[in-house]
C-alpha cells in the first residue's frame, strides 16, 4: 500500500509541474549554424548548448521562455507554444564586416567588430580581385600592414620570399590554417635584404581558390598561439561550400612582353550524404621568366675584375715577399705603401709599372668589347621562371548530432629555375701579373684558364664568352590536419593533430669547381676536370602539432578556454655531392660539406587558459596566460589582457590589450652552417660563411648560444560606425622586443669572414593602423563602395645597445628603414547590372638604405610611389565570368636617390665621378641601378595584364 501511494504521488507531482520537449536549430544571417549558442530557460538554470549543426534539444516546464545568447550577437527571447523551435540570431552593432572571426580569443568567436583586437578580414572575392597571381603578394596589395617582395637575386632565395607584419619579420607572423600551424620553410633566408636572417611558412603555396577568407590579427598573440606571434596572426579559413564549383583558368603578360602566366584552377565541393562535406582544390600554374637587368658599367667593371693595382699586387714583385729589399711580412696596408712610396724611383719599378699600364690598356678593351655586345654584362635579374602543383581539401563527417571528425590536406610542389650572376670572360683573368710572362696582353682570353673554353665555348679561345651558372630548386611542402570536435553539457572540445613539412633540393648547372687541388699524383681534381653540373644538397624542415582545446560559454557573461599544444620539430641540412662543397665548391652556389649537414630535433610543451568577461553587454574584458617548455632553451610563462566598451548605442568601440610574448629561434638559426657567394661592393663576388651557435668555431670565438626572443605588446584602438554605411577603425600599437635575434654582419676571424645569429639587442616598434569603409552608395543605375586603410610607422629602432660589434649601418637599415615608413591603399569598387570595375591605388612611402660598400656619409632613398590596380569583372551569364586586370596601371616601377648625411655627404654628391663610384659600388656596377642589390618594396616587372575565365558547374 505504501508503494502504491507513493507511485501516485509522484505521478501526480509531475503532473502538476509537467515538462516538455523543445527542439530545433540555430543559425546566423547567412544561414550558417552556429555550435555553442547559450539557449536558458527563464528563471531557472536549466540551460543547453547547440551542437555541432547548430541542434539543440531541452525540456522545459509548460509556458517556458527560453533565452538564446551568444557572444557578439543579439540576446533572443522566445515563447515554447510550438514544439519546434528555428531560431536565427543577428549580430551587435549593425556594423559592417561583422563577420564572426575564430582568431584572437581561445573562448567563443565573436563578431569582428566586438572583438578586443584589431583583426582584418579579407574574402576569397578581395583576393581574387587583386590580380595577382599568388596569395602573399595578395595580401601586399590588400592590407598596408602586411608586406612582401621578390629580390632581385635569385637562387635559393626565389623560394621564398619574406612577408611581414609592421615591419617585424616572417619569424614574428604565425601562420594558421583553419586555426591550425602551418609548418615553416626549410629554408634560412640568409641575402642581403629585408628579410635576412629570418625563415617563414611559404604562403605563396596556398591556392587562392581554396581560401574563403583571411583573419588577420593585428596584435601580439604568443598567450594564445605560442611561439612566433609577436607581430600577430594570419589564419587561412578554407572553404567549405559544396555548391558553386568553378574552372579558372588565367593567362597574363607584363607589358615588355616577357613573364608569361598560365594558371588553371578548379575548385569544387560535395556533400557526404547528410553527414558532412568535402571541398577541394586543384591548381596548376606556370610563370615564365620576366628579365630586368640594369646596364653595366665597363669602368666599373674593369676596376673591380680587370685593373691591376701596384700597390695591391706589390706583394708579389718577390717570392721571398720583400719589397724593394724589405721584408714586408706582417704589414698593414698602410705600411706596404710607406715602403711601395720609396721602392717607386727603382728601374726595376720603372720597368714592371709600364708593363701593368700596357696590360691594363689590353684588359680594358676586352671589358669594352664584351659589354658592348652583352650591355647587361650577361645577367639575368628580376622574376625566374617557376612551375607549381597545389592540391588542397578541406572537409568533415558528422558522427553525431554533438560529435564531428575534420579533415584538411595540401600539397605543393614548385620548380624554380633562375640564374646567378653571369661569369663575364674578364671576371676569371690570372690575379697574379708578376708570375705571368704575358703580363702585356692582361685581360686577353689567352691568359684565361685554358679549360674554360673547352667547358663553356667550342674549344676556341675566341668561342669563349663566360659563363651563366643556373640554379634548380625543387620545393616540396604539405600539410595536413586531422581532429576531433566534440560538445557535451555546453563544452566545446577540439582535439587534433597536425602534421606538415618542406623540404628543398638544388640543382647548379653550367658552372665549374675552379679549385686548385690535386691527388695524390699531382693531378688536379678540379679546374679542368671539373664537373660542370652539381648538386649542392638542400635542406627540410617538419613538425607533428598535438593539440587539444576545451572551452565554454557557462553564461550570457562568461566564456572560458583551455587547452594544450605539444610540438616536435626536426630540421634537416642534406649533404651536396663532393664537387658541390670540395674547395671552393661549385662557382655560383657551393654545396653543403658533410660536417654543416646533419639532422636536429627538438620538442615543446605549451598550455593556456583564457577567460571571457561581459561585465555588461557593452563592456568586455579577456583574459590569458600560457606556459611553453622547450627541450633545447626552457620554459616561458606570457600573459595578455585585452578589453572593449561599446557606447552611443553601439557606434563606437573603444578596444585595446597588453600582452608579452616569446619567440623561441628556429632550428635554422640555431644549427645552419655553410659557405655561400655574395656580392662585396667593390670586390665583386666572395665567398664567406655562416657559423652556428653550437659548433667548435662559435665556442673558440666566444659567441654564446641562443635564447628566446621576449616582447611587451601594447594595441589601443577605436571603432566607429557613425553612419549606417560608414565604419572605420584606428589602432595604435607599440611591440618593444628583448633579446632580439638577427644574422649579423660578417667578421673577419681565424675562419675567414663569418657571420653568426645571436641575441643582439632590444628594438621597439610603434605606428598606427587605419581601416575605413563606406559601402553602398547609390550612383545611378550602380552602387558604389569606398575603402582606405593605412599604416603610418612611428618608431622603429633598436633600443639598447648591440651585444658585438657585428651591427653595421647596413644590418640596421635593413632591419628598421627598409620597409615603407606608410603604406596605404584606396580602393572603389563600382557594380553595375553584370560589370563590376574595381580600382585600386597603393601608396608606398619612402624607404632608406645604407647599402653594403655605401659611403657613410651617404644614404639611398627609395622615392613613395603610387602603384594602380584596375579589375573589370564582366558575369556573361550566371555562370560564366570574364576578369581583365591590369595590375600598375601606369607602369610605375622603383625609384632611388642619393641623399646626404652631412656636409661631407653633399660634397661627395657634388662630385660626380664620386657618385658614379658610390653608384657602382651599391648597384654591382649598374647590374641592379632599379633596385640595387638591397631589394625593393614593389614590384619592378612594370605593368601586367591578365585575363582571366570563371565558369561555376
């Protein structure tokens, strides 16, 4: 009987507090679902998440409200009448590029403009309408902060080309894919130019097609992301439509006729029954060889490769090295001359002197006759011709209505051929006139090396012209990430693992090993028995990224995230073949010696944990720290702090954070070693070296091992949306970096010329980025959109003083003057029926050198330049558009100047044999008069044009 009584008390209980079953789905304005939306009943804390597909299912008691929010969008209430309940929530602000971004928080994603950080967005539509052909010089010409440029030497280097963000370098820029590392390049970027020293993630792999947007933070980001955010973040979203697939194909020209491009790309997507979708790429593209050689200067020339010297070659006169009966062992320079001054009156002077004159009469008419014929001495500068494979998918599987598997793959393969500085005849004439009994017919191919007509001529003294050394790099680069996603009670998880590599080999052909050595029967190896085809060797890099990221929105006002990142690297430096590296090793491009190749590894444990505040729907704080163990240099703990207060009825946001950061070195920088060939001003091309931090010769030098880079990075800005199709943002930022890593200048020690990495000294960086768009604005029968974005560059310089003496004028332009002092874009887009013209101007400002060889009392200033895009977009039908673009309208190309530091300065400009001089010794004797030998900030290939055919399936 009890039992009883209580089976019918509890029925009747429920009966008068009865529940019911409420389901349905949510989703944004562009009918996305939305994971993670907060859905409460009213009054109570009984409360579910959406899943996943934006599902959600909750019992509530009978005439229930339920309360639906989500950060950064509108708070919704809703009665339970029905039993089935879609629910389709708006954004905060009614701003424009309210798009809710993933990058800059470890909590929830908001909206763009509620965000805490200053973050771009920019569409797969505003990359494609830039007309360039690769995703990095994409970006150069879509945000002023963002910078990227092709040197004008191309070997190893051609593979990669530097990007930065506010000036900061490619190893201060994390790069992400679907919020995921991507993996770095093998290569060490080691030229002389903006850029040097620094290694990055190739970006110009990735296949414009297969992007739907870019998020591009701003702002210090080392708390969240770990290593490599100092200067901020670009997260790379892949697309994930399964509608709309599309064939392009591509085709351009530069107005010189030359750098032909082909390209094919097609994009396309499905669905996997009712449980996910795949989408994916593939592109092929080829860019032909577009040649911008400046013209020799034949004084130049014979000075630095030709023109003997008496005092330089004095030494020689005796082979018991005396000078005019005095033992000249152990002097200076200064000194040899003192004894040259008085040798001068001798007969035997007398007679020697006018036998150099004569063979200098000789060696400058053969500079002569050969620059007239070949005006660009034979060099071949600017764009090499590359071929690129891309593939690329992007995909997920619903398990179930709260569990999910994600998928992203790609891989690149590229082939670059380019050309080193051609071996004009003249540059391999014997050094040494007083061993040579045809002392008068100096500079004549009969006194050449007799072997190089064999190799690079018919066998005829008058068949040889030099020689063009080539180089090959095959580039190899994939990535690939596999996760699991997972909401349960409200909580997010996100596990996944992420695997990716590059890996570069090389090719130098049409060169020679010219050293003088011999085997054991005296014959030499070398020289005349050289191979004329080598492989130098090459280099990859790889990693495995484990990570695990839990968060949850536990209130309308609370957000948190946690989560952890294990890392394994593993850098590889593969040995060239013999020849490549013996001796001098190939002319041109030696290889990797056996003992700078090796394998290295290391691992790194990281862990976050970041909170979310809404003190008020207006009023924001976020919060994180994280911990980061390295194997080979320790731990650092970083933290950030950002903010955001909204007011005037959402019109205006105030935002801004500060937070500290690390950057561990590469493995590149902490174990490359090799010898390479560079251009000297005045001494033509060298061969000096890179030592690493950890090798026998760092230790006898003294030079001590590296530590983590550390920054303070502080962003205030404001939002305004004062009218309803006008917004713009100001963020004003300052990065303050400690124990700044750089490749300094070379030293001359008891190994030759070196130059090594270490943490040299403190720099700060400040400016001001600008952001503004109007979009809209009715103009006849079309509607008309503005946007103008800026970055205007305060401060940029080192602030402490170097560790060593290896920080010259040239490194400290490089680093901190090179790049624009301001950039800003000003773009208009008209859209009209079925055309859409879009035209573009990007200012660059002025950018200072002190190139290598430069007068120090001298200074070079590339001039601002205003570079005009224009795209005209023409939809044939709803399924075929035509683009034609033409990228420098006005073929506007890079200009310098000399200008003067000092009085001494603008006596050396009022001199012009003197700036002939200072002329040469910056350009490689007029080789590089564009660009000098430093690099540039935009493109010299002049006007493109390009065409290009979209048809969607």
């Amino acid at each position: 009987m009890k039992t009883f009584i209580l089976i019918l008390f509890i029925l009747n209980f429920s009966f008068l507090f009865a529940q019911k079953e409420i389901s349905g789905f949510v989703i944004d304005n562009a009918g996305s679902a939305m994971s993670g939306v907060n859905i409460t009943e009213k009054g109570t804390n009984n409360s579910v998440s959406s899943d996943i597909n934006g599902a959600y299912q909750i019992n509530v008691k009978e005439g229930a409200t339920l309360i639906f929010s989500y950060f950064g969008y509108s708070k919704q209430e809703y009665d339970t009448t029905d039993p089935i309940l879609n629910v389709v929530l708006s954004q905060d602000g009614g701003q424009n590029l309210n798009e809710v971004v993933v990058t800059g928080t470890r909590a929830a994603p908001r909206s763009n403009t509620t965000t805490t950080l200053p973050i771009d967005v920019v569409s797969f539509e505003d990359l494609t309408t830039t007309g360039q052909v690769t995703f990095d010089k994409a970006l150069q010409y879509k945000i002023p902060s963002f910078n990227t440029v092709q040197t004008p030497v191309n070997d190893a280097t051609s593979l990669l080309d530097p990007y930065e963000i506010r000036n900061m370098g490619p190893s201060r820029t994390l790069i992400l894919i679907n919020g995921k590392r991507k993996n770095l390049s093998a290569l060490l970027y080691v030229q002389t130019a903006p850029g040097q020293g620094e290694t990055g993630a190739d970006i110009s792999g990735i296949p414009i097609d297969a992007i739907e947007r870019v998020e591009i933070l701003r702002d210090g980001a080392s708390p969240q992301y770990g290593s490599d955010a100092i200067a901020g973040v670009i997260n790379i979203i892949l697309k994930k439509r399964t509608e709309d697939g599309s064939v392009r194909i591509k085709t351009g020209i530069t107005s010189k006729g030359d750098g032909e491009m082909l390209g094919i790309s097609l994009n396309n997507g499905t669905t996997v029954g009712d449980k996910g979708f795949v989408n994916y790429t593939l592109d092929f593209s080829k860019v032909s060889l577009a040649n911008r050689p400046g013209k020799v200067d034949a004084e130049g020339d014979f000075n630095d490769f030709v023109k003997i010297n008496p005092v330089v070659y004095s030494s020689y006169v005796n082979t018991d090295n005396t000078l005019g009966g005095t033992d000249i062992t152990g002097m200076t320079a200064v000194q040899i001359n003192t004894v040259f001054e008085a040798y001068k009156g001798s007969t035997d002077y007398n007679a020697k002197l006018a036998t150099i004159n004569q063979g200098n009469i000789t060696g400058r008419n053969v500079v002569d006759t050969f620059l007239r014929g070949n005006p660009e001495g034979g060099n071949s500068n600017s764009s090499p011709e590359t071929a690129a494979v891309k593939f690329l998918v992007n995909g997920d599987f619903n398990l179930s209505h709260e569990t999910q598997l994600y998928y992203n793959a790609a891989y690149v393969y590229k082939k670059v051929n380019s050309f080193a500085n051609y071996r004009t005849p003249y540059w391999r004439s014997i050094k040494n006139p007083f061993e040579n009994s045809s002392i008068q017919n100096w500079g004549n191919s009969s006194v050449y090396p007799t072997y190089l007509k064999d190799f690079f001529g018919d066998g005829t003294v008058a068949s040889y012209k030099g020689y063009h050394p080539t180089f090959t790099g095959d580039l190899n680069d994939y990535n690939a990430t596999l996760g699991y996603k997972a909401i349960k009670n409200g909580w997010n998880v996100d596990a996944s693992i992420t695997v990716g590599g590059n890996s570069q080999t090389y090719t130098v052909e049409n060169s020679q090993n010219k050293s003088d050595i011999k085997d054991s029967n005296g014959v030499n190896i070398y020289q005349e028995n050289s191979p004329i085809s080598f492989k130098p060797g090459g280099a990859s890099f790889k990693h495995i990224v484990g990570n695990l990221d839990i968060s949850k929105v536990l209130s309308d006002k609370i957000s948190v995230g946690v989560g952890s990142e294990v890392r394994t690297e593993t850098f590889i430096i593969t040995e060239g073949d013999k020849a490549s590296w013996d001796g001098e090793g190939a002319d041109s491009f030696s290889g990797n010696r056996p003992e700078n190749s090796g394998k290295w590894n290391r691992y790194n444990l990281g862990g976050y944990f970041d909170l979310a505040y809404d003190f008020s729907k207006d009023f924001l704080v976020n919060g994180t720290v994280r911990y980061e163990d390295y194997s080979d240099f320790g731990a650092a703990t970083v933290w950030k702090l950002s903010s955001r207060f909204k007011f005037y009825n959402d019109k205006i946001i105030l935002r801004g954070s500060v937070s500290t950061g690390f950057r561990a070195p590469t493995l590149h920088q902490i174990y490359s070693q090799k010898s390479q060939y560079s251009f000297v001003a005045g001494q033509g091309i060298q061969i000096s070296g890179l030592i690493n931090n950890v090798s026998a010769q760092a230790r006898i030098l003294g030079i001590p091992k590296l530590d983590p880079e550390k920054s303070t990075n502080i962003t205030v800005g404001i939002g305004a949306n004062p009218l309803k199709k006008l917004n713009f943002t100001i963020d004003y930022y300052n990065i303050k970096v400690a124990n700044r890593i750089i490749l300094g200048d070379k030293v001359a020690t008891q190994f030759g010329s070196v130059a090594w990495f270490e943490n040299s000294f403190d720099s700060r960086t400040s400016g001001l980025d600008f952001v503004m768009n109007y979009n809209t604005i009715a103009l006849g029968i079309g509607a008309l959109g503005f946007n103008l974005s800026g970055n205007v560059t305060f401060e940029n310089k080192r602030i402490s003083p170097v560790a060593s003496n290896n920080f010259g004028a040239t490194l400290n332009a490089l680093m901190f003057t090179s790049r624009p002092e301001t950039k800003w874009i000003l773009g208009a887009n008209y859209r009209i029926k079925k055309i859409d013209l879009t035209i573009n101007n990007t200012y660059f400002g002025k950018a200072t050198f002190k190139q290598q060889g430069l007068d120090s009392n001298l200074r070079t200033e590339f001039t601002p330049k205003i570079v005009t895009d224009l795209g005209i977009d023409f939809a044939a039908t709803d399924k075929l558009t035509l683009a034609f673009n033409v990228n420098n309208l006005f073929n506007v190309l890079p200009e310098w100047k000399f200008k003067a530091e000092n009085a001494v300065g603008v006596a050396i400009l009022n001199d012009p044999s003197q700036v002939k001089s200072q002329f040469n010794l910056i350009t490689f004797n007029g080789r590089y008069s564009q660009t000098t030998y430093q690099g540039f900030h935009f493109s010299q290939l002049g006007t493109l044009i390009s065409l290009s055919l979209n048809y969607k399936f």
